[in-house]
C-alpha cells in the first residue's frame, strides 16, 4: 500500500457503484440473469482550481502510485460521514446507544478485518445496543467476533484506473501565476 490522499477537498466527487451482469435472452423473451464477480466501488474525484503549493503533493503522490500499480486509500470528505446518529467506533455486536437512525441507508461501512467498503440498504434501528444491519454487497469474509465498524470516514482502498495522468494548467490567478485543474479515476482494490 502507498499511503492516503493526501488532499481530499474535492469540488466534484462521482461514485459508482460496479456489478458485472451476465444476461441473455430468449426469442420469446424470457431472459436469465447471472451475476459474477463482486461489487466493487469507483469513483471520479476532481479538485477545484488550485495553486502550485496546494497541487503539488496531490501531484507527487499520484505518481508515487505507478499508474495502476500501487493502491492507496481515499478517505471521503466529512459531507459523506454517516448520517445517522451513532458517534463512536463500534464492535459489530454493540451500538453507542438504542434508538432509530443509528445507520441510515447510503451509509457506508467497512469493517476492520476487510479491504471492502461497503452500504447500508435500511436505515438502523438499536434495541439493547444490538441491531439487523442489511448491508450490500454480500460480506466478502465472514466477520470476526467483536470486529469494530468504520461509519465516519471510512477509508477506502483503491487504485488508479489509467495509465496516463493528465495535470493541466489552464487559468492563472490574479497574481499571473498558474492555476492548476486535476481529476482521476480510482477504482476499489479488494
């Protein structure tokens, strides 16, 4: 692993959502549909325009990736945390406190043993600091006794979709100097 972003004030974050559908269909129009492979996240991040001193590390770092090589971790702005309302890290058999809204659906979720990330379907109810959660996709692994959840700033372990990056320089600020534009694409490293 190479490390985290170390910028991740975005102006443009695109996430999607990637599941790999075999289908056919029948001439009377029956179709079968088999999925294979897991899901796996993606996204688009592009930054606003920035000065050399601000888009300088993201520039080293993204090189230090090697292309598609090496992975690394995004850890989303705070905007994407939980929007429910449990305020701690938690083991998977104990909620902070009981009550509606622990989790929310769109949550995300990764727990400490997995490099996947992954979404809460159904908002989160707690009765004696234990819960359903209905997740997607499927757990990778099973899950460890008292393994702890990450629902604010979880991290994500992904690598570069291309390899070629661009950095480009097309607008200067009020002082002539060079403004800097960047985006990429990162897919999710399992």
């Amino acid at each position: 692993m190479s490390g985290a972003l170390p910028d991740t004030s975005f102006d443009t974050l695109n996430i999607k959502s990637n599941q790999k559908t075999l289908m056919s269909e029948t001439d009377s129009g029956k179709t079968f549909r088999r999925q294979i492979q897991g899901q796996r996240w993606s996204f688009t991040v592009s930054y606003p325009l920035m000065p050399r001193s601000t888009f300088a590390p993201i520039q080293a770092f993204i090189i230090k990736q090697r292309s598609q090589k090496e992975n690394f971790t995004i850890t989303f702005p705070s905007y994407l945390d939980a929007q429910g309302n449990e305020n701690t890290t938690i083991d998977i058999d104990g909620f902070h406190a009981d009550g509606a809204g622990r989790l929310k659906a769109g949550d995300f979720i990764k727990f400490s043993g997995h490099s996947k990330v992954y979404m809460i379907m159904a908002d989160v109810t707690s009765s004696s600091n234990a819960a359903t959660v209905t997740i997607e996709p499927p757990l990778t692994t099973a899950l460890a006794n008292d393994e702890t959840v990450a629902f604010d700033d979880v991290p994500f372990t992904v690598h570069l979709t291309s390899d070629v990056q661009e950095f480009v320089a097309n607008q200067s600020n009020n002082e002539g100097k060079p403004l800097f534009k960047y985006e990429f694409d990162v897919i999710e490293s399992i």
